[in-house]
C-alpha cells in the first residue's frame, strides 16, 4: 500500500511543475505537443517532416527525451530546428520537472509549437503531464491494430492519433479499419490522421492541423 501513496504523491508533484509549465506556455502564447509511442513508431521521422514542411512558415522548437543517447536529436538538429536533448538515464517517462529543466534553454517567445519527443513507452508517459496542450500518439502499422485495447490510458488521453507508416499497410499483419475502430472505442474524440514518412501521405493534413491550432494560441 505505501507504493501507491508513494506513486501518488510523484505525480501530484509532478502535476504542480506541469502546472507551472503549462503557464509559461501560454504566456508565450507557444503551443506545445507531447509526442508519445512505443519504441520504433517514427516519431522522430514524423518530427523531421513535420519541420521540413513548416520550415520558413512557423517557429517551431523540440525537446527530444531519450533513455540513453542523443542520437535523435542530432537528426533534429541537422534540420536548423532549435533542440533540447534530455537524457532520462534509463528511466522510461519524462517528467515535467525534466522539460522545465530543458526549457531554460529555449528562447519560448521565439517559439509557436513546441513538440516535445517522449521516451518510446505507451505505459507511464500517459500518467505525467508534462504542461502540454495536447497528447499526441503514433501507432505504427507494424504494430498490428490492438494497440488501444492493451494502452487504453494512452489513447484516452491523446487528442490526436497519428497511423504511421501506412505505406507497409500491405505487407503487416494489421487491419487498419480495426485499428480505427478500437481506438474510438476508447476515445471517441480522437483526431486520427494516417501518414507515411516515406511517401509523405497524410502528413500534409496533420501540418494544416498544427496550422490551425496556431490560430488559438494568443501571441504575448
Ligand atoms: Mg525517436
Ligand atoms: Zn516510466
């Protein structure tokens, strides 16, 4: 029983500094993405078009968080975007203490989006607010389609739902009208937009969407 005080008490603190973050965003009027999947989904390859297609048209910045290496944020850096690497040290999850960290490095008036990359895990990420305006999650075709029934806390959360790698649709053991279906089951409320990073479809959709939400955020 006192794990679960103990767990409790993590994520109340947690929640406080997601508060404080959250406040900060808005008053820079930066509306800031917490990217979630599991391991392998192509969030980081969803990053780098997402930033080739707004470059010159939006401000946008990354926090990458990885367990152990900087190797994706060397690919987001090679694009021109500015980056900030946290290394979890094996812990599985950011938490908003760690991105509070990470944002003393960032300019946030220069900034409009903010996507910042989770570590690869579809379990704790969903449970710690990082200040984000909205979760989102990629599911990948390769992952088959019962992602949502097993992460149900994740789907729930998310506001938009990214099917990646939809050009494999052919060759994976994966029903996408199934994938859909049991997704909504959870979360009705889902935005879902299907991309490949390899043949760019759909990715044109998700960036109007970023564009549109660019509309809300009032600039300081
Ligand atoms: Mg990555
Ligand atoms: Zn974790």
């Amino acid at each position: 029983m006192s794990i679960i005080t103990i767990e409790r008490k993590v994520l109340q603190k947690n929640d406080e500094v997601a508060r404080r973050n959250r406040a900060l965003f808005f008053s820079h009027g930066t509306f800031a993405i917490n990217l979630v999947s599991s391991p392998g989904s192509g969030k980081t390859s969803i990053l780098e078009r997402t930033l080739q297609q707004l470059k010159g048209e939006l401000k946008v910045a990354v926090i990458e968080g990885d367990i152990q290496t900087d190797l994706d944020a060397r690919r987001i850096a090679s694009l021109g975007a500015p980056v900030v690497q946290i290394v979890t040290n094996g812990s599985c999850h950011l938490e908003a203490k760690l991105v509070e960290d990470a944002l003393s490095n960032l300019d946030l008036a220069q900034v409009q989006l903010l996507i910042i990359e989770n570590v690869g895990n579809l379990v704790c990420p969903a449970n710690y607010d990082l200040g984000e305006a909205v979760k989102v999650v990629v599911a990948s075709t390769t992952e088959g389609d019962d992602k949502p029934l097993k992460y149900p806390a994740m789907f729930r959360n998310a506001t938009v739902l990214m099917i990646n790698k939809i050009d494999l649709l052919p060759y994976v053991d994966c029903n996408l009208e199934q994938l859909k279906k049991n997704a909504l089951s959870i979360n009705p409320g889902l935005t879902i937009f299907e991309t490949s990073c390899v043949t760019k479809e759909g990715l044109e959709g998700w960036c109007a969407w970023l564009r549109s939400k660019m509309i809300f955020v009032g600039r300081s």
